[in-house]
C-alpha cells in the first residue's frame, strides 16, 4: 500500500529542461554558466526592516554596506510591498504566493492548512534539500511554516527570539557543516523587530525580589528575558519586579506549571491598549491552588519603554547589527565555496512605523512605511549586478520568479507574478495593483486596500470608510483626497472589489485554522506583541 494513499497531495511538474545537468540557454535568468544542477536558494527574510533603512536606498544615516553590497552586485526593487504586516501571514504569503486571507492566516498562531502548496515543497520535489532556521516562536512549526523543510530549527527558548548570530551558528551546524549537492535554506533574522536594543548605548535594569530575597536581574536593553528558580507554595507568592526606568512585562511562563496557576498583577502596574503591564516598580502575585508546593522556573520577558526619538535611533543601530550579521553568514558561505552557485534573495515580511501617522510598530496600518519592504536578488555570476527595478514587485513574487527560473510549473495559480522578464526589462508592471489587508484582533480594525503605483485606497471595514492618496505627489500618504478625481477612485474600488470577489480573500476568506495554543504559547506570542 502506498504511503500516500487516501492523502491530499500537490503534483510539481518539472520540466526536461530543469533536470539537464547544464542549462546553456539559462542566461535570460541571469545565470549565465551556472548549471541549474548546481544552483542553491538562499532565501533571507529581515524581519520587520523597512525599505527606506538601507544605504542603497539612499538613507545615509544607517550603515549597512553589506546589504548595499548585495544590492550593488544584484537587483534591487525599489518599489517592492508586503501585502500584509503582520510576521506569520506575510510569510504565508511569501511561501505559498497566496494572500493569507485565502489561506485562513490572518493572524499571527493560525497555521498554514496542509493542502496549501509551499516553496520548500516545490524545491524538495525539484531535487534540492531544504533548511529553515527561524528565529521567532511565531514562525514554529506548531503554524506549519516546516512544510517541505527536511531541517527547520524552531526551538527557541524563552524570550522565544534567537539574535542573528545565534541564528548564524544553527546555520554553520546544520548546512554549511554538512553541504549538501544541491540546497534551498530559509534564513530568519528578528533584528530589527521590537524590542529595540540599543546595542550598549543604554541600560535599564530589572531586578526581581521576593521579599527581602533577592532572585535575579538582568540588562533588558541587552537581555529582553529573565529566569530564575523559586518555590511556589499553595496560595498567593508575590514576586516583585523593579527599576531605574519604567519598562513593560510583555510576557510571564513558569515551568513546571502548576495546575491552576493563575497570575495576578498587584498595584503599581499600568495597562496599555495592547493589554500590556508596564511599571516601575510592583508586584506579580502568582496563585496556586490546591496543596502541592513546587519548584519551578519563571521566565519573564521585558522591554524598555522608549522615547520616539530613542525608539529611530536603536531601530536604526538594530539594522547595522543585522547587516554585520548577514555580512558574516555570507563570509561563511564564500569561505566554504557555496555562494559562487547560490542565489541570495533578500528581503523583509514588513516594514515598521516609527511615528508615522502617529503610530509605532506594525499590523495596524496600511501606509507605506508598514507595507514597503527591501527586495534584492543577487545572481551568483554577477548578471543584472547594479540594476534597479522600478516596477511594483510583492513578496507573493518570490515563488513564482524560483518556479520560473527553475523550471518548476507552480502546483497551483499563484497570486504573484514572475520577476524575471521585469529584471531583463521585457516585462510591463506599470499597470500593476496590489491587494492589502490587516485583520483583527492583532490590528484594532479590519482593513483591505489597493495599491498602483500612483494611487493607494484604503477601506476601514466596518466603518466602512476609506482613504485615497496620490503616491506620486504625496508619498508620505498625508493627504486623503478621497473627494477629488471620483473616475480614478472608481476605478480603485473596482480593483479592490475584484480581488475581494467571491470572497477568495479579505474578510470573508475561509475560516482561520486555529493552532492550539497552550498557555506557554500564549506568553510566548505576548512576549512578541502579539497576542491580546
């Protein structure tokens, strides 16, 4: 009996040519004499990097030549989008080049249904051996971001973030100790995700007491995490966190957990609309019912409250430490003679806000600084190196532009296009329109939207009201024209509307599928922001 039999499962043609040993009339891709036998995919996903914070697109206040470098001997797209700013859907959509929605991810801790078709399959199937290596909890395979990876490093301690570097360690042990013929690696960085580390610049530290027992302290602006053992008695055992700086509780596990556990915030603590807890000094009571006292381990997870000003500055110091850090993982892959025949594909799942539209952070917003994301494809031959691209691009392009380079027919319609024929200037993107969205409850409104490349309508639903900006004259999207030009905004509503038809995405896309969520996974998606 076939171990397949009675399953669900996606057929990937692949071509004569994609199985040749060397493909001369590969050159169109930019691969010149690179065999496709020989071709690895390097794909690097900057979380939560906005495209405005690179040398290369002309910000001169951040240092990041190594990125510059990748974009000096590639391509870079200077208009390319997120179609959703939230981690775990926008990288749903960046492995299966459908929209979350259609998925049924519209939220960080829904998982990816296993009939949807995703990247590394398709490279799995094309021959190649595939490696994930995550360095946030909300990309786990509890979510089924692993579909198609024979390697995908998801153990992630509380804080549940892993720095660059030690990501880069998983990746010198896993892949570049052990080469394989041929690979396809996924590589995730959460600098510069919040919270922002000044990198040395400050500190703030957090003590935690019991009574008059001191447990542990840590620098939060170095360490966003602190552990430590204790007793928890039956009843209430107050723990007491203090600092020279308010900072926030993002996050609280205990392990064992005791049954019942339930933790109380005593006076002192303030509470955002996020539902976060920030304090200076107070207490967290930790009930325990029943008669049993265990020892156990508490992790909790903090971050420093910042100015605006502080919040641009370590943002920007986050970035050049991320850039040194891929700097490195490239020096590796040269040192083990692996990036002459690797495509790098760099790129981020959404930018960040800092202060914009007075807002910080993501998920909220439709506006540029959320939605645009670096894009550079690096060619291991050096074709195409210094081009620009000017036309739209999205990150649901990534698997088609792999599929056509490889000669890998997608498994299903894909949403994205290939970028291959934009890159040999033979495309025709100006007539682009890309579909936005963001969803409750991570966001506070549902929000769907249109964009072309001089227009951007945005529909709060439910309220139903919309914004239109004119992107070429007002980039910074501050003034809503909505009342002027009703041809043009008709004809954007109309866009929406077809993407929004027969209710393949937005709103009234299938059901999400709920992962279960233990209550460390709870903390752990707090500790992130994203759980409410």
């Amino acid at each position: 009996m076939s171990e397949f039999e009675g399953k669900l499962v996606d057929l990937y043609l692949v071509s004569p040519r994609s199985l040749a040993v060397v493909l001369g009339d590969l050159e169109v891709a930019g691969m010149g004499s690179c065999p496709e036998g020989d071709l690895n995919i390097l794909l690097v996903v900057i979380d939560t990097l906005r495209a405005d914070h690179l040398g290369c697109s002309g910000n001169l206040k951040v240092q990041t030549p190594v990125m510059d470098r990748l974009a000096r001997e590639g391509v870079r797209f200077t208009r390319a989008f997120t179609h959703i700013p939230i981690t775990g859907p926008s990288h749903t959509t960046l492995f299966t080049s459908r929209y979350a929605s259609e998925a049924g991810v519209r939220n960080n801790g829904q998982a990816i249904p296993y009939e949807e078709s995703c990247l590394a399959e398709a490279m799995q199937y094309a021959g190649r051996s595939t490696f994930g290596f995550i360095s946030m909890t909300v990309l786990g395979k509890s979510f089924h971001f692993d579909q198609g990876f024979e390697v995908y490093r998801d153990e992630l301690p509380p804080p549940w973030m892993l720095s660059a570097v030690e990501v880069n360690a998983r990746v010198e042990e896993e892949l570049l100790n052990h080469p394989r013929e041929t690979f396809f690696a996924f590589v995730h960085y959460c600098e510069p995700h919040e919270p922002y580390s000044s990198h040395g610049l400050s500190e703030c530290r957090v003590m935690a007491r019991r009574g008059d027992e001191w447990l542990a302290e840590a620098d939060i602006d170095r360490e966003i995490g602190l552990s430590f053992k204790t007793v928890l008695a039956p009843g209430v055992n107050p723990i007491r966190f203090s600092s020279q700086r308010e900072f926030r509780l993002r996050g609280c596990s205990v392990e064992p957990r005791p049954n019942g556990l339930r933790q109380i915030p005593g006076s002192g603590w303030k509470r955002d609309g996020r539902g976060i807890l920030s304090t200076r000094d107070a207490e967290l009571a930790f009930h325990v019912p029943g008669e049993e006292t265990t020892e156990v381990t508490i992790h909790a997870v903090f971050s420093e409250i910042l100015s605006e000003t502080e919040s641009r500055r370590n943002y920007a110091l986050e970035v050049e430490a991320v850039d040194t850090a891929l700097g490195e993982l490239l020096e590796r892959f040269e040192a083990a003679g692996l990036l002459e025949r690797t495509l790098v594909i760099l790129t981020s799942d959404h930018g960040e806000s800092l202060g914009e539209h007075g807002h910080m952070g993501h998920v909220e917003q439709l506006y540029d600084p959320l939605m645009a994301v670096p894009l550079i494809l690096r060619f291991p031959d050096g074709r195409h190196a210094g081009r620009t691209v000017e036309d739209l691009a999205a990150l649901s392009d990534i698997p088609p532009t792999v599929f056509d380079l490889l000669d890998i027919v997608p498994p299903s319609k894909p949403r994205g296009i290939s970028l291959l024929p934009l890159i040999e200037g033979n495309g025709k993107g100006e007539g682009r329109a890309l579909f936005l969205e963001t969803y409750r409850p991570e966001a506070r409104e549902d929000k769907v939207g249109i964009r072309t490349p001089f227009r951007k309508l945005i529909r709060t639903l439910g309220a139903e009201t919309e914004e239109v900006y004119d992107l070429q004259n007002d980039p910074g999207e501050q003034v809503n024209i909505l009342e002027r030009d009703p041809l043009t905004n008709e004809k954007l509503r109309l866009l929406l509307a077809e993407q929004l038809g027969e209710g393949a995405a937005g709103p009234e896309a299938p059901t999400p599928r709920e992962s279960f969520l233990d209550e460390d996974a709870k903390e752990a998606l707090k500790a992130l922001g994203y759980f409410r």
